[in-house]
C-alpha cells in the first residue's frame, strides 16, 4: 500500500497519515507543494510603480520557502518518533491541487491522506479539496482541521 500526505500546516492530518501507514506497513510520501500562483493572481502592477508587484511576489517566494521548512520539519519528527522511513517531496506549480493530482497519476498511490479545509498557498481562499477529490484517482481521507 502507498500513501501520499498533501502537506499542510494540519499537524491532525500528519499524525493521521503516520498512524495509517505504521497500523499498514504502507510506504508513505509526503508532498509539499509551493505555490507559484501569485504571480497570475496579483496580475499587473502597471500603476503601481515598477517594483511593488516584484517586491510582493519576491516576499511570497520566500513565505513559501519558509513554510516549506516548517512544515516539513514538523512532518519529520512525527515520522521519526514512528519509527517510519518515508519520502518527502516538493513541488513547484501554479496551481496547488495540480501539482497533487500529478503526483498521484505518476506515483501509483492506494490513498490521498489532506486536511479538510485544506491551507496552502491561494488554497486558504479556494476549495481545493473538493478539486483534488473530483480527479483523484484513489481513495482521500480528509482530516477535519481543529480549529
């Protein structure tokens, strides 16, 4: 059994995930995707003056970077206090729920374990759960978020 982990800041999906794959012996990928969207979701800055659009998506770039870091760095302490071996990835993509659905098509995943509501990148102000849900090619387990 393989199961991929939509990373999020949801330490309640993380424990999720880990649980399932010691209870299974299933091998477990972690996939953190860094969302290049804002580029297009800003659009133009043509009256803003020549550096206010650059400076704002130089900020988010390093934002994602730092939320890469954390989240990944949480999701490893997890795995290594189970006693799992697992596969961190990361993705680059406009679209979040892009960059997940094509790791499931290539990786031959038996379930999608993500956070419900899911909050990466511009996916705070978009469902992408029920994107990812509506293409993907195996079972998803959501994880209500504590909230």
């Amino acid at each position: 059994m393989k199961i991929l982990l939509a990373l999020d800041d949801s330490a309640r999906a993380m424990d999720e995930a880990v649980r399932l794959a010691s209870e299974r012996g299933a091998g477990l990928t972690a996939l953190f995707v860094l969302d290049t969207g804002w580029s297009v979701y800003i659009g133009s800055d043509f009256l803003l003056g020549s550096t206010a659009r650059s400076k704002f998506l130089e900020y988010t770039r390093d934002d994602e970077y730092a939320q890469e870091r954390a989240t990944v760095e949480a999701f490893q302490k997890r795995a290594q206090a189970a006693g799992l071996d697992c596969i961190i990835k990361t993705a680059t993509a406009g679209r979040v729920p892009e960059a997940i659905l094509a790791e499931l098509a290539e990786g031959g995943y038996d379930t999608l374990i993500m956070s419900q509501p899911f909050r990466r990148g511009l996916e705070v102000m978009r469902d992408a759960a029920t994107q990812v849900l509506k293409k993907a090619p195996c079972d998803v387990l959501f994880v209500r978020r504590e909230e």
